[in-house]
C-alpha cells in the first residue's frame, strides 16, 4: 500500500502508536477475540460466539451462517440478495424468526453492541459514524498495523497461522456473512434503540467490501470502484448517505453479492 492519502483526506496509517489506530486494532481484536481466536482470549465461552468446540458447545454461529452446511437462514439471504422480491424477503424474515436462530442473531448482536460502544460511542452521533466508516477503510485495505501480539500466540502449524498477524478479511463471502446477521437483527428488533448502530454497521459492510474488492481484488465489484482516492472519497459519502438508510445499505449489500455470484447487478 502506497503513502497516497484516501478517503477525502483520511491518511493512510503510518505509525503503530498513533492513539486512532490503536483503537481501531482494538476493536478489530476484540471481535476477533469472541469469534475466530476465542480459545487463546476466551476459553471460557468453548467457541459459544463462533462455531462452537466440537464438544459441548456447537456455537451460535452454526444456526445461520455457512461452515460445514448452509443453514436455511443463509440460503434465504442469498435467494432473496439474487433474486429480491416481497416473497423472498418473507422468507429470510421467516427463518430468522425462528426462535434458536433468533435468540442465537440478538446474542450476538448484544455482543456487538456492547464492543462497539466500548470503542466507539453513541452510532447516532455523525462524527463517530465517520470515525467507524474510517476504521472500516483500513480494515478493509488491509492497512492497520499488525497483530503481532495475537500472531506469537498461534502455533506455526495452525491454519490461522497466515492470517493472525493482520486485522482484515481475506475470505470474500465473510462480508456478506456479516450482511446477512446484521439484516437479520433488523428485521427480528424491529424499529428500536439499536436502529443506528444496524445502519452503520450495514454501511460499513457496503463500503468495507466494496472497499476490500477493489483494493485487493477478492471478488468482482461495480466497475466503477478502483483503487485510488476518487473511489475511497465515493465510498465515504455513499458510506454516510447509508448511515441513514438501512434498507439502501442493505440493497446495496445484495447487489455486490448479485456483482460477486453473477458478475454484474442485474
């Protein structure tokens, strides 16, 4: 990654000390701490906010999102992202009102929303919209500093062991998971409380993975994203138009999935 500065003004990160950086790493590992690397930070939980021990916990994650099967709540998201209309979005609705799969998507959003105000603060509130949509950018670049900490900590011959030193996404599909439990909470919360932090959080996943196929050419994405500053400054102000509609957040998700499985949108 170049020393080019992005995102209307926001500099590419230089220094591993910097006190905005640092808190982004911090929220990254910390997701990452419940989810992927819970048996080094959180034994306790036995893989309960990820896929489970394959013991006495299966993980919450395993009622909705893809591993070893592709649950029914994941195969409504992507029927009704490649093919939207009111009865596919019905279905999605009815699958995740399931009461496991809907106690499993609001316990994870409950952890989510608690690790998000730790760092970050009120989601209603502009300027920590922009500073997450920032720190999405970096995520999504693969230009936060290392995670060295956590990279000593796994064993060279662990298959996270590629991955554990970087805070980002390497898998494509990853982005439309996160899509499909945030569009999930919306539509078992309803209209509540958590409506702003769901609308950001959508945002980011649409900026994150246009940013991220872009950047580092995962997948296919619109035509018009390409690596460079008129794209990062696009994306920003798309990014806040959407802070404050989820259901064109979410609409925008659906189409990089359709772009991602098809080639194009339509």
């Amino acid at each position: 990654m170049s020393d080019a500065v992005f995102f209307n003004g926001f500099p590419s990160p230089a220094r591993e000390d910097d006190d905005k950086m640092r808190r982004y790493v911090a929220w990254y590992h910390e997701l990452d701490a419940w989810t992927e690397y819970w048996d080094i930070y959180h034994p306790d939980t036995h893989g309960r906010f990820y896929f489970g021990d394959r013991d006495t916990e299966q993980g919450l994650l395993t009622r909705f999102l893809p591993r070893e099967r592709r649950p029914a709540p994941f195969v409504a998201w992507t029927r009704m992202a490649t093919s939207p209309s009111p009865e596919a979005a019905s279905a999605f609705a009815h699958e995740v009102r399931v009461p496991e799969v809907a106690d499993a998507v609001m316990e994870i959003e409950d952890l989510q929303a608690r690790l998000f105000a730790n760092h970050f603060g009120d989601a209603a509130n502009p300027q920590v919209q922009a500073d997450y949509l920032e720190s999405i950018f970096y995520f999504a670049t693969d230009t936060l500093p290392p995670a060295a900490e956590r990279e000593a900590r796994i064993a060279n011959d662990d298959p996270r062991k590629a991955t554990a030193g970087r805070h980002t996404l390497d898998g494509d599909l990853m982005w439309f998971c996160w899509g499909m439990q945030i569009e999930a909470a919306y539509v078992i919360a309803g209209v509540n409380e958590g409506n702003a932090r769901r609308s950001l959080f959508m945002a980011g996943v649409a900026t994150g993975c246009g940013t991220n196929f872009a950047w580092r050419g995962h997948r296919r994405t619109r035509a018009e994203y390409r690596p460079d500053a008129a794209t990062a400054a696009l994306l920003q102000e798309r990014g806040r138009l959407w802070t404050e509609d989820f259901p064109a957040a979410a609409q925008e998700v659906h189409a990089l999935y359709r772009i991602r499985e098809y080639g194009h949108e339509d």
